[in-house]
C-alpha cells in the first residue's frame, strides 16, 4: 500500500499553477482564478456549499447498516443519473462531500458510502497525516466493501422510486485513488449494479481487463511513482469495451485534489469537464 501523499514528483508540489485559466474556466472566470490561485492546493471554503439552491444534501442510511453522504438536484426525477462515489485514502472528508455536491450540482444524483464508519475512523478533514488512516484502511473487508457500493447503489434507484436493478436510473461509479482502484474493481467483481466508470488514479490489473463489459474513464498523471503510465496504457490497451484514458504529463498522484499540494488545475479541470461528458453520454436514457 502507497502513501498518497508521497507519490508525486516533489517537483510538481504546487506546481506553478499554470494550467489555472483552465481551472477557473471551471470555477468561473478570472475573480475564481485569483481566489483558486490563494486558495487551492490546501483546505478552502467548498465550491458548492450543502446549502447551494441547485442540491439538496442526504443523509442515508444503506440496507448494510452504513451511513452514506449524498446529495441530489433540486428537481431530480426518476431518469435522474445517479453515481456511486467511492472515498479516496482519507474517507469521506471534506474535499470528498464537496465532490459529492459538484456532482449532483452537475446533474447526478451521488452518494459517497462512509466506508471506514464501522471501524470508527478519525475525520481526515483539514490532515496529510496519513499514518493516521492507514490501520484503517488495511482493515477494510474486500467483500464487504463489495456489499457497501451495491448497497449505495441500490439506495439511489430506490430513492428514485424504482427497483434496485432496474433502469432508469442507470448509475456509474467512480473513485479517486484507493478508491479509484475499488472503484475499477467492481466492473469485474459486481458490475451489475453500475454503467459505467469514471477512475481517478487508481491500481490497475491487467489480467482482468478482459472482464469489463461496461464503459470505462481513466484520468492519471505521468509523474505518479505508485501507479505508472506505462501499466496504465497496458491496461487500457486490452480493454474491449468503449474506454477513454488521459494520462496527464503535468500530474502526478492526486491531482485532483484540490484541497492537498498535489493539485494540479490544469489537469483537474480537464479531467472534471472529460468526466461529465462521459457520463452524460453513457448514463442519460
């Protein structure tokens, strides 16, 4: 298991921002550039607040007995897509919620299930300390895990008013670092819950890449040292199913965090607008 926070070219902490016109394009227009620029890349105020007009923020319980955080559109109906959000290395903290509310901002209904909550984790808001969190993630039950995202997003399609394996909604997956690699996981343990998957850096298995049948997103950066592009291109290669990959030659591991020094705008923005787009087309109808 890697370090999250020790993976990426120190070269590229902070790195010069200067994809930021990308990233404020994101975030709207050059006031958001200069606050992006002060502000992100360390803990800041959430680009979409719990009491945004657009959303409204959910607090599950899933039928295995774990708390979930989730957030929908205002005027979500039953077609509304949904997406399951597996947490990254430090649980469902701030950065995560916040990515949580982006999304159903965007048009999804999310739902981040709060993995490490049976083990009683500390709240990584606001900390780099990941000695804190790794005895947590080294007791997490792979199967349960399994049971946990299912249950999420049996939750989504219920909350929607119709079945736990009906369409509409159809739901996609997606995850940011270990998540991101639980996250690619499932399209070959438990896909039948989901549509398609969007992954942020996450561990990849070549020998199972003949098992995905659904539509898969890879967003990675060259200057990770935990997960290496030439693996990743590897991977992509063998898949048979549609797939899009991007490997950012300006990122390294975390990019898209904008709360930690590994963020990278440029890259961050890209990989958000890609993202979107991606499950629109493979989740609408």
């Amino acid at each position: 298991m890697f370090d999250p926070g020790a993976v990426t070219d120190a070269a590229l902490n902070r790195r010069a921002f200067v994809g930021l016109g990308a990233g404020a394009a994101v975030l709207g227009g050059t006031a958001a550039a200069r606050a992006a620029s002060d502000t992100f890349g360390k803990p800041h105020p959430p680009i979409v607040a719990e009491d945004d007009p657009a959303i409204a923020v959910l607090y599950p319980a899933l039928s295995t007995g774990l708390p979930a955080y989730a957030a929908a559109p205002k005027h979500a109906t039953r077609a509304t897509p949904g997406i399951v959000l597996v947490q990254h290395a430090w649980g469902v903290d701030a950065t995560l919620r916040d990515d949580v509310r982006r999304l159903a901002k965007a048009g999804f209904v999310t739902a981040a299930p709060e993995l490490y909550a049976r083990l009683h984790a500390p709240s990584m808001d606001g900390s780099d300390d990941f000695d804190r969190i790794r005895p947590y993630m080294t007791r997490l039950d792979e199967a349960q895990v399994v049971q946990d995202l299912a249950a999420t997003a049996n939750w989504i399609r219920t909350h929607a008013g119709s079945a736990p394996d009906a369409r509409p909604p159809k739901i996609g997956i997606m995850g940011f670092c270990w998540g991101g690699g639980t996250a690619l996981r499932q399209t070959w343990q438990n896909p039948a819950p989901y549509d398609a998957a969007v992954i942020f850096y996450g561990t990849v298995q070549d020998q199972n890449a003949d098992f995905i049948s659904m539509p898969v997103m890879g967003n990675y950066g060259a200057r990770d040292r935990g997960i290496l592009a030439p693996d990743v291109r590897a991977f992509f290669a063998k898949l048979t199913a549609p797939h899009d990959l991007r490997i950012y030659d300006e990122a390294g591991h975390a990019f898209f965090d904008d709360t930690r020094s590994s963020y990278v705008p440029s890259a961050a923005a890209d990989a958000w607008t890609r993202t979107l787009a991606f499950f629109r087309k493979y989740l609408s109808g």
